[in-house]
C-alpha cells in the first residue's frame, strides 16, 4: 500500500508496452519514412503538372509574339522603345 501520492505508480513509472521495445520504434520509423514517402511522391506529380504548364503557357506566348512581330510597325516601336535612346539619366542626389 503506498504511504504516500509519490509511491503511486503513473502511467511514466509503470513502462509497460506492448511488444519489444525494439520492435516497436522500427515499425514506427517504416511508418513513418513510409508516410513521407508517400508525401514527396504526391509532391513530386503536383509540380510536375506546374511545369507542364508553365512550359505549355511559354509556348502560347512565343506564337503570340510571332504573330504581332509579323505586323508591320511594331518592329520600329520595339526599336525605339528598347533602343539605346531609351536610357536612364543619371544625376547625383546631395543629402
């Protein structure tokens, strides 16, 4: 009979499991690569789709520009937009 609250044995002191102690933390750790595993792989397929379809809107956008770039006058626009005309000043700023 224990004489006092700190003889009673807790669920701490007890140590009781079920099964090998060894045998119990290897299945928890295949559970546990098996479930990350399972994860990655979710991981792995949804970024592929991502690029799939950043590489398909890539595509859509090159004939895009293929087709304006065939009409006249944007050519001489791009030109002079982007042209070496269409530099920034530079100035200094005393403070």
């Amino acid at each position: 009979m224990p004489k006092t609250f700190r003889d009673i044995k807790t669920i701490r002191s007890v140590r009781v499991k079920c099964g090998p102690i060894k045998d119990a933390s290897r299945f928890l750790e295949l559970h546990g690569l098996a479930k990350e595993k399972q994860r990655l792989e979710k991981e792995g397929e949804i970024w592929q789709v991502k690029v799939n379809q950043a590489k398909k809107r890539v595509r859509e956008i090159e004939v895009q520009m293929r087709a304006i770039e065939k009409t006249d006058g944007i050519t001489k626009i791009k030109q002079e937009t982007f042209g070496p005309s269409s530099k920034w000043k530079e100035m200094d700023i005393s403070y």
